[in-house]
C-alpha cells in the first residue's frame, strides 16, 4: 500500500464527508478545522465554495505539514444569493419556501495539499424543484431534519422527493463532496485506491 495513505486528513467533521471518503477505502483520520466560513461581501457562491475548501485545508495543514489534508465545502446559491445550512426546523422552513419552484444550484469544492502543492476543483449540480406547500415542507423537515446540510434538503433521502430535476457531471457532488473530482486529483499526488 501507498504510504501517503497512512497520512491523509479530511478537514472535516462531516458524517457525510467521512462517508464518502471512506468508500475509497483509504486510510484517513479527520481533524475538524476552526474557521470563519461566513462569505465575503459580494463573493458569489461559487467562490466561496472554493474559497472554505482551502481555507479549511490550509487551516489543518499548518499543524500536519507532513499529511496530504482534504478540505471540502458546499454552498447552495440563486443568483448570487448564498443558502447555507439551516441549523434548524424554523429556517430551513423558510429555505424550502424561498427554493420552491427555484432552479437551485450547489457549488461542491474540493481542495488538497499535499506540501506545498494545492490543487482544487469545483463540481456544479443544478436542481429544479418543485412547487413545495407548506404541509410538504413541515412534512419533509419533520421526517428527515435536514438541518446540517446546505439548502434544507437530502437528495440521497427523502429530499429527492422534493425535486423535479437535477444534474450533475458527478453524482456525489450533492452528497457534499465532489469525489469524481478528488479521485484526479488524487491521483495527481500517486493515490489511486484501486493500486494500493
């Protein structure tokens, strides 16, 4: 097996994430990193997607400068209206109601650091949903509490249930994190998990 496995950090406290790189089958340990994630006046969502992957790689690499770190980020956007996570049932309420009949983008990035290389990229999924009344929505917050995740919604539950269409070039992206993405840029730095 690779050595560099044996030294990978996701900059994450995901259950999401950590599941998603898990199915690599890659040894990794996770370290959550302490960071403002509050985006910049007028930065679009896409760049702040961007900007928190490395922010959060960066944050957990000055402390580990011998691990290859992994940091990713998820941010929802109309226009350049930025949906983060909820936190709770009253405004991911109000998120539902404002994305209701709403093409919704997510900007998934990815960033790694392997010493003083940095290598990110960003993966765009583009949902239209459906017109939601008020009884779907307290329906769907009540069963699935989607209140940790950008935009109020699990595509991967119950919250595809909300959606007329989406599409993607990555099926995991949606899920938090873009692994199509992560695996090239892996294999930039010698990682394949299908040569360990």
């Amino acid at each position: 097996m690779n050595n560099n496995c044996h030294n990978m950090i996701l900059a994450s406290s995901s259950k999401y994430r950590k599941e998603l790189l898990s199915r690599l089958n890659i040894p990794f340990s996770c370290i959550s990193p302490d960071i403002d994630e509050t985006p910049l006046q007028n930065e679009s969502p896409e760049k702040t997607s961007l900007r928190l992957a490395v922010y959060k790689a960066k944050e957990v690499h000055k402390n580990n400068p011998n691990k290859i770190v992994i940091g990713s980020d998820q941010i929802a956007g109309y226009s350049n209206y930025h949906i983060g996570k909820p936190g709770n049932f009253s405004c991911a309420k109000k998120q539902l109601e404002f994305m209701s009949g709403k093409n919704i983008v997510f900007y998934s990035s990815v960033a790694v650091i392997n010493g003083s290389n940095i290598k990110k990229g960003l993966t765009i999924t583009n949902c239209k949903f459906k017109k939601l009344d008020h009884i779907t929505i307290n329906r769907y917050l009540e069963i699935e509490k989607p209140f940790d995740v950008a935009g109020s919604s699990k595509s991967e539950g119950l919250g595809i249930a909300l959606l007329e269409s989406m599409y993607s070039e990555d099926p995991t992206a949606i899920l938090g994190m873009p692994m199509i993405k992560l695996i090239n840029i892996l294999s930039n730095f010698g990682i394949n998990p299908l040569k360990q």
